[in-house]
C-alpha cells in the first residue's frame, strides 16, 4: 500500500495534515471529541484484535456445543500457567527462565517469585501458548499446572 504523495493531495489537506501533525496530545483529543460530537458518532470503545479474535472463538466454540447436545460444558479458551514448586538443585536455571518468561524482572524479583511458589506465571494465554511455556519451564526444572 503505498502513501500518496503531496502532488496527489490538495493544498487545503496538506494545510490540515500539518496543523493536526503539531497539536499536542490534550488538543488531539479535544479535536476527536469535537468531531464526534459534530459528525454524531457514538462513542464506542474499539475492540483490541486479540478480543476480536477470542469473541470469534467463543462463537465456534458456542455453535459447536449448539450442534452436539452431549457437550453441555462450554470448553476453556484462556489458560494460566501455574509454578507449583520447583527442584532445588535447578534453581538458578529456573530463575533464569522466569526472568526472561516476565518482562520487567530483575534477578531478586525472578527469585523471590520462583521462592513465592505456587504462584501463577502467567494468565489469559491460548492454550498451545501455555503448553509451549510449561515445557519451557519444567524442562529448567519447575513443576507447572495450567489452570
């Protein structure tokens, strides 16, 4: 997809693009309420594509158990992986692992979690994801339940 270029735009919108390029944040949005409210268009909050995506699994999963009466459970769409203890003589290696698995943790932080057991690593993962981060972590020597 490629931009248009300024011979292609109208010397009134290159003159609009660059006054709305400098507004500051507050005006952007100022000019975002001003417009809505000018052109009546409701204010909507917009769905994240990861909702989007997980409402269009809930709607097979939920025509699914329409169709097969002997499925009155509706199955898991979102998974926590839980570390429930861990081996002593991997540690280190596991502390590791959840550093990196947690962004944001230091060395002290990683530790005191991995001490912390049982305590979740992560929730709201699909569940291939979740499968991918239990053999991750039990092969650095953590016992791992998803939830």
């Amino acid at each position: 997809m490629s931009l248009p270029t300024d011979d292609l735009v109208s010397p009134k919108i290159a003159a609009l693009v660059d006054e709305i390029a400098n507004l500051s944040l507050l005006e952007v949005a100022d000019l975002n309420r001003a417009l809505k409210k000018r052109l009546n268009i409701a204010d909507q909050p917009m769905m994240p594509a990861g909702m989007m995506m997980a409402a269009h699994s809930a709607n097979a999963v939920f025509t699914e158990a329409e169709g097969d009466s002997s499925s009155d459970v509706p199955q898991k769409i979102t998974y926590s992986v839980k570390l429930t203890k861990f081996d002593d003589s991997k540690k280190i290696a596991l502390i590791k692992e959840i550093r990196s698995t947690i962004p944001g943790l230091n060395l002290v932080q990683a530790k005191k979690f991995v001490e912390s057991a049982p305590v979740v690593v992560r929730e709201d993962m699909g569940k291939a994801e979740a499968e991918a981060m239990k053999a991750v972590l039990e092969n650095a020597g953590a016992t791992i339940e998803i939830v």
